[in-house]
C-alpha cells in the first residue's frame, strides 16, 4: 500500500496492491480516493497486472500526470 499521491479533487489517495499470484506477481493496484475509507469501492480505479513488468506498468499508469499518455514515444 502506497500513501502520498495528490488529486487535486480529493487530495491524498491510497493504492492498494492486490495479488492473486506472488511468483509471477498476478493481480491488479487499486486507487482509492478518499483513503482511510475501508472496503468503500465507489468509484476507485483498478488497473490489472500480470508479471513484474506488468506492476510496473500498472504503477506508472495510477501515478502519471492526468493529461500525460500511460505510453510515452511514437
């Protein structure tokens, strides 16, 4: 679980990483928007992942700039 991302609407926001898998890593990150609400799903973003680079990519997607593409380049 990682805290500290800003929105700008809501302020801080929390995301969660769940596994379905460890070895490889198989799961998906949630964003919840008002941390400190448990179990509250309204609303959340899910990003879904499978293998280390999938987590990554999955990170890099929830933390990138609102108008910046999840896939950089040409």
């Amino acid at each position: 679980m990682l805290q500290g991302r800003r929105n700008p609407n809501h302020g801080g926001v929390e995301i969660r990483i769940v596994l379905d898998s460890v070895e490889p890593p198989v799961g998906h990150l949630r964003v919840v928007r008002d941390p400190g609400q448990a179990h509250h799903t309204g609303g959340d973003q899910q990003v879904s992942f499978a293998g280390w680079l999938g987590l990554l990519r999955a990170l890099y997607e929830v933390t990138a700039e609102p108008d910046s593409s999840p896939y950089p380049g040409p």
